[in-house]
C-alpha cells in the first residue's frame, strides 16, 4: 500500500494519489442553463452553443477547453415549452488549472491558495453569468453556476442550519447536536473498485482500501448506480446498467469526514493508464443511511415472534441484506454482490 500525504498539507491544486492506481485531479466544474432570449422558436443548435461557449472562455480567461469537456443537453418538445422555461443545460469542467499554481502562489501558504482559487471561480461566474449567445441569428441567455456538490463551503452551510434550526425527519433533531460523518459519492466506475481479474463488480475490500486514503472508516456500503443525471425531460441518453456505482462512506467521526469532503469537492478521479475521467458527484448523507438501516433491523428484531428455531425464518436476516456490508470490526470483508 502506497503511502498518502495528509489531507491538512494537501493543497488546493494538487493531486491526491490513491491506492489501485487512481488519483484525485483537481477541475473546475460548472452548470450551465439555456434559456432564449428572443421571440424565436428555431430549435438550437448545440455544436454552434459549444464553440461560441470555448470561444468566449478563450478570449475573456485564456482557458483552452476541450469539446469534450462541455457537454449540452437539450429539453424534449422545446415548442411546448413555455417562453421563461430553459431549453438546455449543461456542464463545463476546466481541467488545466495549472496557471493557479504558478511559482508565487508556492511562497504563500494553503490557506491563501484556497482563498486565490475560490476568488478566481467567483469571477468566472461573474463574467459568465447571464451573458447572450448570438447562435445563427437566434440569441440566448445563459445562467452558470457552481454546483453545491463542488462547494464545501455551501455543504457545511447546510448541514449547520440543519442542525442547529431542526431536521427531526433526518435525525438532527432540534436541542441535540448532530454532525455528518458520511459522504456519498455518485457516478464512478464500477470496474474501478473491482478486484483485477477477479469481477467486474465492485469489491467492498478494494474500496475499503482506496478511501482509507481519506480517513478512519467506521462503515461502508456499495451500490449500482444508473440514475445520476437523468431527467425525464431531457432527451434521451443511453444508459448501461452496473458501468456505474453509488458510495458510502462512514468516517469515524465528523472531522474526519469533514478533511475527506474537501478532499473530494472540485476533484476528478483518474485512473492510471486509461484517459477517462470520473467526474463523480459528492455530498453529505443526509437520510441517515446507515443509522436508518441499523434501527429498522433492530426493529424487525424486536417484533420478530418468538417461534422454535428452524420453524421459520429470521425476519432479521432478510433485512440484514439491506444492511451495510462493511465495518472496521469485522474481521473478514464480505464482496459486493448485485
């Protein structure tokens, strides 16, 4: 196992590597909504909106973006739409971040790099935040912002107010202090977190061993992953079930959680030897996961009727399924099975 430098010198650009042969790239992620800004009803055009979009980043931020890396995605029956409605959205992801790092910004300290890097996406949003496309005569107008998955700041802002003005139907409950300790990640490959010539599924020991990178781990639970993204009013996108997985994971306590969340926000994860790039979503558990699925086996547990054993079977052991599969007492670590 490799060894990881500790996520408090980590700085804001920099590459976290991981174990199995991944790492966590740093890029700047943004979402992108389409609205028409004339009477017009001309459908649009999204190879024109993607090189009028990679112009205006080259000419106002010098940024050099790859078409593959903005993506637009029109609505359904845009005629039907009505005129205030959006009629595309998208995402655009800055990967050559470099120019940030340049040799003065390594004489200041980690502190002052985040706050150059948080101040330099501000006024990307800033200049991009309402402008108009002329695209073949039809003008449209564009809304950007920073998704919250990529905002740490905009996180910890949520799960405080929840915490401190009440969220019973979550477990933060007013008067009693609760603080998240899990991340959930979306939208990861599946075969990245499998055993090598083994499966192409997900292993719960490889994931184990890659997110301890990140900190203590109390509890872990894998899953199949095919609805990150969808919309029914998008137009259709094939979609492959089990390339993707859904993670969780269960630090030891809050501040562990917190260093591994930050960690995650505005990152990639990138696989040695293969060009793709996950560009996963993060957050913070907010259902409880793992104590909800504790307590409803108990409960079941409890209401269980006390029959002779062999008659029937345990309740409790069909919802242990449902369980996480994973924690740091055990002693063997079971395999992901769909």
């Amino acid at each position: 196992m490799s060894s990881h430098p500790s996520l408090d010198s980590l700085l804001p650009l920099q590459t976290l590597e991981l174990d199995t042969g991944l790492s966590l790239v740093p890029r700047f992620n943004l979402n992108l909504t389409v609205f028409r800004s004339d009477a017009s009803v001309k459908p649009l055009d999204e190879w024109q909106l993607k090189r009028s979009l990679i112009d205006f980043l080259k000419a106002t931020f010098s940024l050099i973006v790859p078409e593959d890396d903005l993506h637009v995605r029109k609505f359904k029956d845009i005629k039907k739409r009505k005129r205030e409605d959006p009629v595309a959205r998208g995402k655009l992801f800055v990967r050559e971040l470099s120019f940030l790092s340049n040799s003065s910004s390594s004489k200041i300290g980690r502190e002052e790099q985040e706050k150059k890097v948080v101040e330099w996406k501000k006024m990307v949003v800033a200049k991009m935040d309402g402008i108009e496309l002329s695209l073949v005569g039809v003008r449209f107008k564009l809304s950007v912002e920073i998704p919250q998955s990529d905002d740490f700041e905009a996180m910890r802002k949520d799960w405080e107010d929840i915490s401190a003005f009440g969220g019973g139907d979550r477990g933060y409950s007013r008067g009693r202090k609760r603080e998240p300790d899990t991340i959930v990640l979306r939208g990861v490959p599946s075969r990245w977190f499998a055993e090598t010539r083994v499966s192409s599924k997900p292993s719960m020991l490889v994931t184990h061993t890659i997110f301890s990178a990140l900190g203590k781990i109390r509890n872990l639970d894998v899953s199949e992953d095919d609805g990150r993204g969808k919309d029914a009013d998008e137009e259709d996108e094939d979609i492959v079930p089990g390339l993707q997985c859904k993670i969780a994971v269960r630090f030891e306590d809050h501040r562990e959680f917190s260093k591994a969340l930050k960690v995650l926000c505005g990152r990639s994860l990138q696989k040695q030897g293969s060009r793709l790039k996950a560009d996963y979503e993060v957050t913070w558990d907010k259902d409880d996961l793992f104590r909800n699925a504790r307590s409803q086996t108990e409960e079941n547990s409890r209401l269980m009727p006390k029959v002779a054993a062999g008659n029937y079977k345990s309740e409790a052991a069909r919802y242990q399924s449902h369980v996480p599969r994973f924690s740091e007492n055990n002693a063997r670590s079971k395999r992901f099975k769909v």
